[in-house]
C-alpha cells in the first residue's frame, strides 16, 4: 500500500521547488526551542500517529546546522536536506534568522548550538550557510569564546567575503539599510577578515564554494577564495549555488571522517629585507593559489627575521586518507622585481597521515641564503 502524505506546511521560497506539495519530508518547528526558531528535518512515520520522527538508518550520526542569508529562510536547504538524508545523515537542523545586531545574532546562535549538541549527545557540529548566514557563522567562529569547541566542519556557500563585494550584493538584491547599517556591516567583515586564531589551526574547518558566476542580477556572487579555508569554486548563480551537485559532493565528501585536512602556516621570512613577496601553491601537479590572493607581503627594511604579527595559513586543502602519500604540495617563494619577478626557492612536500594530528616543519631555501620557514598541520575534522 502506498503511503499518503499530507501537503507540507511550507512553502519554498523558490518557484521551481513548488513541486515540494507532494513531497514526504518536512521541516519542523521544535516546541521546546521555539524561542530559537529552530527546526528539524524529518519524514512523516507510517503509523496511524502521524508524527515526525527520524526514520530508516543512520550511517552517520553528526549534527548539522544550516542557516540561511538575509531575507530568506530554512526552507532553502529542501533540496540540500533531503541529499544528507538519503546518503544516511539523520541529525539534520536549521534555523530561521531574524534581524538583529550580529553580537545578538551570535549570542543565539550559540544558544542553538548547545541545544542541537544536548539534543543529539553530540561533541561537535557541522554549519552549512548560505550567503550572509557564512558572514554571521564566521563572525561567531572567530570572536565568541569556545566557539572551536563546537564547529567541525564551516561550510559557506556563495558568502559575499569582500566588503566591495558585500556592497554589490546589497545593491543587486535590493536590500534596503541606512548608513549606519552598511558600516557596522563593513566593520564587520573587515574584523573577520584580519583575524586568523591559534584556535583555527587544529579545530576549525572552513570551506568556500563560492559561485563560478557573475551577472548584474542577484543570481551572482563573485567567487572569492580564503586563503584560511577549502576553496571549491562551484559554476552556479548565488540563488542555485546550495542545490548543486558539487557543492554536495565537497561537502558529503567533508563530513564523513575519511579526510584529512591540511594547512600551510607562514612562520618566518630571514635575510630578506625591503621587498614584495609573494608564494605560489601548486597541489597535486598543478597551480592552486597563490598568497597573498591580491597584492604582496611587504617585508621591512628593519625587520629580520620578519615574524607575522598574528598566524597567516596561505593555504588550506584535504586530502583523502586513502591517496595521503601520493598528494604532493609544491611551495614557491618569488619576489616582486621593477619589471619582473624572480623566484627566490621551491620546495616540494609529501603528505604523509600516518600519524595525526601531528604538524611538519619545512624550509625553503634561496640561492643568497634566504630562507622562509613554514608549518604544516595535519588533522582529521
């Protein structure tokens, strides 16, 4: 006999998901945490009840939240929600986000997440975002205390990360704020921007899937890459980005514990003074990034050794635990010349995850003694 289902009690804020009316799967609303707007995904028992519970088999049993962007809702992670479930994730979340101060915001947030971890047993969670709600996650990631206690695995989709950027994407989607608004706002990114942690260097994982695309319309959000974080450049619009198999892919891949993920940390630059740097990464044969993504670490005529002044990661990846010790990483050091650049030194690494977490010291070495010594840290999320 085939089960019917009622018509859900949503409505998508997207029109080509309308067919959702005949759809089994629901969110829903959490009576004792209504205070957080916070909802579960589920699927409609069979029994005579009618009630909503986690059914079929768990493979995976982590906690994960996701949190939209400005105006609009949970409901924009159907598609997302029902793909990690069908693949065997159970511990399926949302919330829906009022307007309000991003420190009022965060101090929710933090509330929610407590709640999600009581409710499940749960050590840590994972956040998938999209748009605005990856500014509100990274914001709370880096400036509430013991956040990295909580958040395994940040996935931001389609985040405007540049204050310029950030700006267009208020204009194309025709959100309305004063000045005022719009400069807290830009305050905002500038703080998450400058800020790297110790705390990130073991227990936060960021991904960027920023979209491929970019139009004049409010389906584009100009793909930006983070050099403290997975870039994945994704070839959607900003309103698809979230429904997409790769973005999927990259993250399913993520959330099972089969990866390890990898970060390069600069340490110190030696007997090079009053010059522009610059590194290029190439990964797995080919040239993946370089940092600084735009202009160059400038090094002062009376700084030697030069030290950074907080921790720099120039680059972020994972690798899967089965193909470790065939990922090879190739660093190059150049400098900035009056009509050219000219390399100074390379070094190629091997990954190697027998033991972890564990973290690998490398030097590059220049032809007049140069030097620039690194960290790479390896983990498991």
């Amino acid at each position: 006999m085939v089960q019917k289902f009622p018509p859900p009690r949503f409505k998508d804020i997207t029109p080509e998901t309308e067919r959702l009316k005949e759809l089994d799967h629901f969110w829903i609303l959490m009576d004792h945490c209504k205070h957080l707007n916070l909802f579960r995904f589920s699927y409609l028992s069979d029994d005579e009840t009618g009630e909503f519970i986690p059914t079929g088999e768990a493979r995976f049993n982590e906690p994960i939240l996701m949190i939209h962007g400005y105006g609009s809702s949970h409901t924009i992670f159907n598609w997302f929600a029902r793909e990690l479930w069908y693949f065997g994730f159970r511990k399926l979340f949302a919330i829906d986000n009022e307007q309000a101060e991003l420190d009022v915001v965060c101090e929710r947030l933090a509330q929610t997440i407590n709640e999600i971890k009581q409710i499940t047993n749960a050590h840590r969670i994972s956040l998938i975002t999209h748009s605005t709600g990856g500014i509100i996650a990274r914001y709370f990631t880096k400036f509430t205390a013991g956040a990295d206690s909580h958040i395994r695995i940040l996935a931001m989709c389609g985040v405007p990360h540049e204050s310029a950027q950030y700006l267009r994407y208020l204009k194309d989607s025709r959100i309305q704020l004063d000045r005022s608004q719009i400069r807290r706002a830009l305050d905002y990114l500038e703080d998450i921007n400058s800020t790297i942690t110790e705390k990130e260097l073991y227990h936060l994982t960021q991904v960027n899937l920023g979209g491929g695309l970019w139009s004049k319309s409010r389906d584009g959000i100009q793909y930006v890459p983070l050099s403290d974080a997975i870039n994945i450049p994704v070839g959607q619009t900003h309103i698809r980005i979230h429904k997409h198999k790769v973005t999927f892919g990259t993250l399913r891949h993520l959330l099972i514990p089969n990866v390890a993920v990898f970060k390069i940390r600069l340490l110190t630059i030696s007997n090079i003074k009053d010059s522009l740097l610059g590194l290029r990464i190439y990964y797995r044969g080919r040239i993946t990034q370089k940092y600084p993504q735009k202009g160059w670490i400038q090094i002062p005529t009376e700084e030697d050794p030069y030290i950074p002044q907080a921790p720099v990661i120039i680059f972020c990846n994972s690798v899967s635990l089965d193909q470790c010790k065939e990922a090879e990483i190739t660093l190059v050091i150049y400098e900035k010349q009056r009509f050219k650049q000219r390399n100074i030194g390379k070094e190629t690494i091997t990954l190697n995850c027998d033991e972890l977490p564990r973290v690998d010291y490398v030097t590059i070495n220049g032809k007049v003694n140069e030097r620039v010594d690194l960290a790479i840290y390896i983990y498991i999320p």
